[in-house]
C-alpha cells in the first residue's frame, strides 16, 4: 500500500495516523482508521486549523513557515515550555527543535479523533448550536440540560474539542496579551 501524503496538516501521511491510532479501542479511532484517506486528511486538516488558531508564546520558528509549530522563544520569556533543553539561533531566540514537537502532532491526531465524534453524533452538533447561541439550559417535558457556566461560544480548552489535545498543548498556550 502507497502511503498518501496529507498537504496542511501536522500529521504528513496516512500510514504515520494509522500507526498513531494503532489498536485504539475508542469507536472514533477505530472509525477513523477504516476511513477513505481524503476524510482521514480532512479531520487532520481541520484539527490543524483549530489548533493554528490558539494563541501561543513565543513566535513561530521560520517567519515563512505556514504553521503555528515549531516555535522560539525570547530566551527570558517565562513561556518557555523547555527549560534548559534549547538550541539558540543567530538572533539569540531559543528554540527545542526544528520539527514540530510530538506532543503537538499527537494533539491533531487527538482533535482529529473529538471532531470525527463530534460531527458524526448529531447530539453533540445541537448542543453545540445551542451553547453557541447562549443557552445555558432548556427542559423538554421530563427531560433537561444545563450547559455549565462557559460564556457562549467560549470554552474551558480554547476551542479545542479534545480535552487530551489542550492538556498537550497547554504549555504552549499563551493566556498573555502579546501574543506573536
């Protein structure tokens, strides 16, 4: 089998998702992996998007690059995700790799995995309608719901709808004002 390459994406082939699901057990994974390359490519791509439009520190490593990752950071940022594990460039930005780190290509696998779930239960889609046209609970007859207390179409995770995504990407995650 000829791995198919995916274009804007973090995650490059099928064959590197297929061996990142592996032997899954999540019906979502499982799914996914049985899926045509070109859905598989446009899950990737729309985690891709959502996780390129989170704010993070640092800047992006090349100023041409078309991504978000991988990133640098002002050596006395705060934001610096690595510690004393860097490279430094000529410019004196520092900087962990010239790759996209692991952790943000398994958060697109993973947002890829929560937006195959989300849009293929129609349940998940309505709530999400109604949260993002401010209602925070209704009652039909015996049944009801309350959507919590995130303002509408805000959300505790920046948009993501994986929660595993977010804890992956939080230490890239800038909740500052200069955001670059």
């Amino acid at each position: 089998m000829v791995d198919v390459t995916f274009t804007n994406s973090y995650i490059e082939t099928d064959a590197i998702f297929e061996a990142w699901i592996g032997n899954d057990p999540r019906p979502s994974a499982i799914a996914l992996k049985a899926a045509s390359s070109t859905t598989q490519e446009w899950y990737l791509q729309r985690a891709t998007k959502i996780i390129d439009s989170l704010s993070f520190g640092g800047y992006k490593l090349l100023s041409t690059q078309d991504r978000q990752f991988p990133r640098k950071y002002d050596p006395t940022d705060s934001l610096n995700p690595w510690g004393n594990t860097y490279s430094e460039d000529s410019w004196g930005y520092i900087y962990d790799s010239s790759d996209v780190p692991d952790d943000v290509k398994e958060a697109c696998c993973e947002e890829a995995l929560a937006l195959y779930e989300f849009y293929t239960d129609s349940a998940s889609s309505k709530r999400q309608s109604l949260q993002n046209q401010g209602v925070k609970s209704y009652s039909i007859g015996p049944l009801s719901e309350t959507f919590g207390t995130v303002e509408a179409g805000g959300s505790s995770t920046y948009g993501l709808k994986s929660t595993i995504a977010y804890d992956l990407l939080q230490k890239y995650i800038s909740t500052r004002g200069d955001i670059r």
